[in-house]
C-alpha cells in the first residue's frame, strides 16, 4: 500500500521543493550599512586633504610672528601683496589704483568688512603701507595682517 512519507518524492512541506524555494526567497528586512560607511570615510579623507588647498591661491612667503589666531564667523576678504609688488584680490591681481573700488564691490557688510592682507615677507613694506593706507581711507576698519605662527 502506498503511502508517502515526503521525504524521497517531493510531496510534504518539511523536504519538498516548494518549500526551500518560499524560504530561500524571503524579503530581507535588514539594511547592509557597510558600503556607506566606506563611501563616507572615502569622501571624508577627501575634504580633509582638499579643504587646505582651497583658501587663497596666490603664494605668499608670509613672515612669522607670536600672534594668537582671530575668530571670525565669515570668510574674510584677502587681499595679497607678493615680493615683487604685485596686488591681488582673492586670486584676481589688480592695480594698486582699483583697489578702492575693487573693494566697493565686493564687500557685503560695507565698511565693516574684514579684510586681511597677506604681505610676503621679501615685499616692499611701503607697497604694503600703500594697500593699507588705501583700504583705511576708504572707511574699512576691520583691517588685519595675516603671518605664520613663529617656530620655536
């Protein structure tokens, strides 16, 4: 008499196909985090080495001085003297003539924006006294000179 007991032919849930194919095929219901956490740390590392090389392009051999770092919520106006005399704005050079203006046009909060100026160290200290003069007759008084933390 023939009765099956489901475990050579296929006929019951426990060791039929039906039944590994239901249970191989669930939905997952976890969510693998790993890749994003490598995708992060990659863009992290980026940021971190590319964030140095995004201030003020001009080069600038600036001296050094013990001078405590300023704060400052926004991101100040840098205007750059280099050794040869040159003037720049951000990365723009100008003339010495147009920088008033220049200024004007630029600043957002008016006169009581601040402005650092990068002198190199080998530039003429009268051409940096001219830029300087130029942006204290024109109402600015926020006026800073930036330099290198001295080495001891």
């Amino acid at each position: 008499m023939g009765m099956s007991t489901g475990a050579a032919g296929g006929g019951g849930r426990a060791g039929g196909r039906r039944g590994r194919r239901r249970h191989s095929h669930a939905p997952m219901s976890e969510i693998n985090v790993t890749p994003m956490v490598d995708v992060m740390l990659v863009l992290l590392i980026i940021f971190m080495v590319a964030a140095p090389l995004l201030t003020v392009g001009v080069p600038i051999d600036l001296p050094e001085t013990r001078a405590k770092a300023m704060e400052g919520d926004t991101e100040p106006i840098a205007i750059s003297v280099k050794s040869d005399g040159s003037v720049f704005i951000q990365d723009t050079e100008i003339p010495v003539d147009e920088l008033i203006a220049k200024l004007g046009a630029i600043a957002e909060n008016g006169y009581n924006e601040r402005i650092y100026v990068r002198g190199d160290q080998d530039a003429d200290y009268g051409v940096i006294m001219k830029v300087m003069g130029r942006i204290n007759a024109a109402g600015y008084k926020r006026i800073g000179l930036v330099t290198l933390e001295e080495q001891s």
